[in-house]
C-alpha cells in the first residue's frame, strides 16, 4: 500500500491553501508533515481523507486514484486527536466501538480486541472506563481504536497536541514502535518539530501550501535544501548571517560580513558557481560555533550581549551591532556578558544559501 499525491491543489476562493504538492508514502513509512500554523498542513490530509475535494491534481491509495470516492470507501483511518474515548465505557468496548458499524460477527470482533489489546499492551486493563486510567494508557486505547479496523493507512493529526510535556515525550516513542510494527502508509501532521524529528522516517518541510523539503529527519536537520528550512528546523535556530562573496579557491571562500569584517572559511565546493560579489546567507548552527582567545582568520570578533544558562549548556547571544549570533556551550565555559571574542567557523559547519534561498549544495 503507497500514497501517492500528485499537483494536489487546494483553493479556498482566492486562497492557495495547498499548492500543487507531489509526495509519495510508501508501504510501512511514516511521514511527518511539518510546518507552521497555516501552511496546509490540515488541508492536505483531509484531501487524502476524502474530507476535503481536491481542487487540482490526484490522490492514489495503492496506486489506485480515490478522488471521487467517499472517505468510508477509501478505508484510511483518520484520528484528528488521540483522544476522545467514551466515558462510559470500557476500555474493550472503546476499542470494539468502530467495528460495530462494520456488522462484523462478534468473534471476530473479540479476536481484533485481543490483537490489539496484546500490541499496545493493554490486556491487563480491558475492564476499566477511561476514568480509571493514567493518561498514557488513554493515549494508547485511543491509538487502539483508530488501528482496531485495519485500514489501508493512517492519518494523525497533531496526535499529541493536548498532552503535557512529559507524557508526549513517552508517547512519541510508543507511538513510533507501534507504528512500525503496523506497516501501513502513515501520515503525521504536526507543528512540533521535535515530535517529527522522533517519529518521522521521512519529514516533508510545508510553507505557504507548498512542499519546501521532503527528507529524512537526519537530512531536513543537517542538509537543509533553504533558508526556510534551515531556520525552521532546529533549536536554538540556525544562525544566518548575510554576507558578500569575496572570491573562492575551491571549497575555501572568503566573506565579507557588516562591520568591516572578513573570514575565511571552507564551505561547499559549489560555491565556485558563485562570481565575487555575490551575496548570500552564511548559516551555521549554534553548536558548532568554535570560541577562540586570538583573532582567527575563519571566523570573526564579537561580543557577548546576554547568557542564558540552560542547564548542561550555556546560550549565549553574540552581537557587536552588526550582527546577532546564537552560541551554544557547554556549561562550563566562562562567559560575561559585555567581553568581547572570537568565534571560529569550523571546516564543514557553515551552510551558505545563495540570493535565491537556495542551499549550495552538491549532490552527496
Ligand atoms: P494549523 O497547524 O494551524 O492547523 P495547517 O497548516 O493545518 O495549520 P490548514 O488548516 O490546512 O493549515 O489551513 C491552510 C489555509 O487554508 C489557512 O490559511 C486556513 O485559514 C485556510 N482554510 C482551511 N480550511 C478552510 C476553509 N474551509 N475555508 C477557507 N479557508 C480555509
């Protein structure tokens, strides 16, 4: 089982709310759609639902194009929250709750509840209402009850959304073996890119209704395709620094960046299809920026303006007036605020995205 999406638009009178989206699920993936409140996330998954009428292009389950079948005769399993089970009543009838309606003989119906029962482990538990259980428990009665029909696949969206720090934390590992095991085209919407970086086997990065980047989580985070996806992956965010090329030998450039200051760094070998002059984004994450007691040639001086301690590391906010730069250190490194030193950016670390948001990047 795949799904396939193809130029799939979506258009709220004037309103691109998906625009022409190519993407593909395959059999057993997980696919974590991320990106910021209004970006069509939502939209998409309830067109590959049928909840929604695409306005251009095609959905195909399993090869098969469903656009104009009804969402109960695409059989995808649809859960908007992990969340609302009946009160009333057990946690096996919670479960059983959606065969039902499938007229399915009652020991067929006992032999799913144990199956699940048994993979999400709530066997023990079967008895009890939703009152008298912990919240991760809940969490997986309702996980349960949207696997219980064994549909073609499964559609989330923003599954841990109302649950606090601590259990989402548990429940996004849960939920990722869970999944693995059930081996169906999986669809994730979320905003949390924590939660997609964990559960996500590929991750497809959305702004203003179009796809910027579909990767893995390894590859959104350390070979962003752009501006926007560097800057939205990753925390603290990615330092990004405007720049003019000065002129490159090989994968060494040379920079100019605001307040008379110049570096030289080796970055990607791309960087030759630039002409001196060029002005582009220096991006580099704020882990990697090296201290340095000396002036150093790949880098620049700054000054420390604030230090957030956070615990094992230090945050500390670099700006000389020219620029604003985020460092992360271990604790233990002296920083005061108003020094002023040096940062080096190591061989490697810095990104550079050219004056269209492009990252330079040859192919690996
Ligand atoms: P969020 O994370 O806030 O849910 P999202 O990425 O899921 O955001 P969508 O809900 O898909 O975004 O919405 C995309 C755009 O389409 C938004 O600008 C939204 O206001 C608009 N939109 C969504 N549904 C409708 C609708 N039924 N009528 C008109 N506009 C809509």
């Amino acid at each position: 089982m795949t799904i396939e999406l193809r130029n799939l638009t979506k258009r709220f009178g004037s309103l691109t709310a998906v625009d022409a989206v190519d993407m593909e699920v395959g059999d057993g993936e997980v696919l974590c759609l991320l990106g910021p409140s209004g970006c069509g996330k939502t939209t998409t998954l309830r067109m590959i639902a049928g909840l929604e009428f695409a306005t251009e292009g095609e959905v195909l389950l399993g090869g098969k194009r469903v656009n104009d079948l009804a969402p109960r005769d695409r059989n995808v399993a649809m859960s908007f929250q992990f969340y609302a089970l009946y009160p009333s009543l057990s946690v096996a009838d919670n479960l059983a709750y959606p065969l039902h309606a499938e007229k399915m003989s009652k020991s067929e119906i006992e032999r799913r509840v144990a199956q699940v029962a048994k993979t999400l482990q709530l066997d023990g538990i079967l008895h009890r209402t939703p009152s008298q259980l912990a919240e991760g428990e809940k969490q997986r009665v309702a996980v349960g009850r949207s696997i219980i029909r064994d549909p073609n696949c499964f559609l989330f969206d923003e599954p841990l959304s109302r649950l606090d720090v601590q259990l989402r934390e548990e429940m996004r590992g849960e939920i990722k073996e869970v999944l693995q095991d059930l081996s169906r085209p999986t669809v994730i919407v979320t905003h949390d890119q924590l939660e997609a970086l964990t559960m996500a086997d590929r991750i497809a990065v959305m702004r203003d209704g179009r796809i910027e980047q579909v990767d893995t989580p390894h590859n959104v985070f350390a070979r962003p395709a752009n501006l926007f996806v560097a800057g939205f992956i990753g925390t603290p965010q990615m330092n990004l620094l405007p720049a003019t090329l000065k002129g490159a030998q090989g994968q060494v450039a040379t920079f100019a960046v605001a307040g008379d200051q110049e570096m030289t760094i080796e970055v990607d070998r791309k960087i030759a299809t630039l002409a001196p002059g060029a002005q582009v984004t220096l991006g580099i994450r704020p882990r990697n920026i090296e201290l340095s007691a000396e002036p150093v040639a790949d880098g620049i001086a700054s000054k420390i303006d604030i230090v957030e301690p956070m615990g094992a590391e230090t945050l500390a906010h670099l700006n000389d007036g020219h620029h604003d730069l985020r460092l992360v250190t271990d604790w233990r490194v002296p920083l005061t605020e108003g020094d002023r030193l040096h940062v080096r950016f190591p061989p490697g670390a810095t990104h550079v995205f050219a004056e269209d948001e492009q990252a330079l990047r040859s192919a690996s």
